[in-house]
C-alpha cells in the first residue's frame, strides 16, 4: 500500500517570496511522484513529475521538486512567488503498472498575499 | 491539443432525475478517468477505461454508471442519486493507462448538486 501526506494544510506567502510545499510518502515498491495544481474553479495541470534519474525535477511557472529516497520526501519549492499562483497544489504518488492510479495527498491551499 | 472538455459546467438534478456527464479529448489518449471531488479534498479516483476496456472501478455505487463509446468520449450516466454525491466531477485522460508513469490531462469538472 502507498500514500501520500502533506504536512501543510494551508501556506499564507508574501508575493515575490519563496515557498516551499511539503509532501512525504510511504511505499513498500518504487514510486513515481507528481504534483498537481488546481487553480480556483478548474481542473489539476501537471506541474512536474520524478520517475527516475535526476533527483531535482524542473517543472512549469518556475517550480521544482527535489525526491529524497532516504526521507522519502518529494518537496516543492519557488523561489519567488506571484499572485496567480494562488492555488491548491497536490502531491500524488503511483506505482509502476499501476493503471494509472494516483494516490493523492490531502492537498496544501497557498495563499498569495501583496 | 492538450484540452480535455467536460460538459456540462454546472448541473442540478433531483433525486429522481437521470442525467449524463460528458467528457471528451481529441489528444489520441487511450485511457480516461472519473473523479470525484468534494469541497476542499483531493480528487477520489471513481473508474479508469484503457482502450475502452473498464480497468478499474473504485467500488462506486450503482447510481453511478459509466460508458466509453470510443477512445475519445467518456460518459458518465448518473441515476437515483443522494444529496451526498454532490461534488466537482473530473475527467482525466492519458496516454494508454498501464503504466503508473503517464500524466493525465484534467478537464476543468462538473460541478454537480443533487436536491
């Protein structure tokens, strides 16, 4: 069994600061990671995803992630926040031949204040 | 194209009533996905088709019917339903659904309430 545990239920940032978004997770095999966004009233858009390799993932809008295997940790990180990125992020986690099923974290509401 | 369309936005329906959620992609994906979504919680997988083949049904209750005509379309036949299944409904689609490393694209929901 896997899962998913964002520790942050709810992330208040001044805009052009950095923040960081925690997500752990447990799992007996190997796991591939994502993070979901979901701005207000619409759907999630892939941010970034780690499934192998490097373990500093650069995604889209200038966010990245950093897996650490030994914490099994899976942070996200901008170093310089904007409004727009006012969202709900979701960190998720699926396993190899997994038919596609995501096991999402709780979720983490940022907040962007000016 | 990367767009996954649901249709409609915003549904109101009885407990007596039947209705259907729509969702199509024109991305070449041959795995869709239904979610359920509260207020304030993550997305909860309901059903996954791959090749227009059910794969996985997350245990949902009957009321909830799906159907994949093609690779293209996915429909989602609600009927009798309760107050409780009131929430944002999210398509998903990816590229074959066998392999946990593929990104599914999400349409932007139907937000459904049931009186």
């Amino acid at each position: 069994a896997q899962s998913v545990t964002q520790l942050d239920s709810q992330v208040p940032v001044f805009e052009e600061a950095p923040v960081e978004l925690r997500c752990n997770y447990s799992s007996s095999v190997s796991v591939y990671l994502f993070w979901y966004v979901q701005y207000p009233n619409q759907g999630l858009q892939l941010l970034l995803k780690y499934l192998s390799g490097s373990t500093l993932v650069k995604g889209i809008n200038g966010f990245e992630a950093e897996f650490n295997k030994s914490q099994t940790s899976f942070h996200l990180r901008k170093p310089s926040v904007h409004i727009s990125d006012t969202a709900e992020y979701f960190c998720a986690v699926t396993q190899p031949d997994s038919w596609g099923k995501l096991q999402f974290g709780a979720g983490t509401q940022v907040v962007v204040t000016p | 194209d990367t767009e996954v369309t649901q249709t409609p936005k915003h549904l109101v329906m009885g407990m007596t009533n039947k209705k259907s959620l729509k969702c199509e992609q024109h991305m070449g994906h041959r795995a869709m996905y239904w979610y359920k979504q509260k207020a304030k919680k993550p997305p909860e997988l309901m059903f996954v088709y791959s090749y227009e083949k059910l794969s996985i049904n997350e245990s949902v209750p009957s009321r909830f019917s799906p159907e994949c005509p093609n690779s293209s379309l996915l429909n989602l036949h609600l009927h009798a339903l309760q107050p409780e299944d009131s929430a944002l409904y999210l398509c998903a689609s990816s590229q074959d659904g066998t392999s946990g490393l593929e990104t599914q694209y999400f349409g932007p929901g139907t937000r459904l309430l049931v009186l």
